[in-house]
C-alpha cells in the first residue's frame, strides 16, 4: 500500500508501506494493505511505517490518519525521524523552558527522548 507521513510544512516518508503502527487516544493500532475505510485521531507518539528496508519510525505531535483504497495519509501537526533526535538537545530545550511553559510542551519533549530509547 502507499503511505505518506506529512505535516503542514514537510513530507517526512511517501511510498510503499507492509504496515502503519499510530497512536490514538485510546492505545496503538495498525493499519495493513486492504484496511476498511477509517479516519482515526492520533495522539503524540511513534508512528512505524513497515517497508521492504525495515520499519521506519517518527515521534509525531497529534494528527491524523486515514486509510482510502490502498492508500494511508498520516498528517500531523509535528514529527521528527528517529535518527533526527538528539536526546541531549531535547534535555538542553526542557532545561531552557521556564516554569510557566505549558505542560504540552514539557511532556512532548519528554516523549520525543522515551520514543528514541524505545526504538533507538
């Protein structure tokens, strides 16, 4: 099936895809090459795309995700490739937000550090 993984400012993958492993609010599901028709919200986390080459991983901020045909759409708000965290600058960013910086943010960047010892 194809996939693409897209932000309002960035295509971070688009081709072919065995399998998408997403976040929704309500825990991980996959969605595989024949998938009924499904819009899902997502929430912040890792988003697997399988491929011929291995899977593919992105710590992505909430989005989207809809399956047509054979075809999956991830749109999201953010998303970092796996190998583009870099778990001491996240610690210099968390060490650099003052006390009134939102929660979201704080939790965001601690998930981006979790995602990459997970599938790092």
């Amino acid at each position: 099936m194809h996939c693409q993984l897209r932000s309002a400012d960035r295509s971070y993958f688009d081709g072919d895809a065995s399998m998408v492993v997403a976040n929704s609010p309500r825990g991980e599901f996959a969605v595989m090459e024949g998938h009924a028709p499904l819009l899902a919200v997502l929430d912040r986390g890792a988003v697997r795309i399988h491929t011929e080459s291995g899977p593919q991983v992105f710590a992505c901020r909430r989005g989207t995700l809809r399956t047509t045909g054979d075809c999956v759409h991830v749109l999201v708000e953010a998303a970092y490739p796996l190998d583009e965290i870099d778990p001491e600058a996240i610690d210099a960013q968390l060490a650099a937000l003052d006390e009134n910086a939102p929660a979201e943010e704080r939790e965001y960047l601690a998930s981006l550090r979790v995602i990459k010892e997970r599938h790092g």
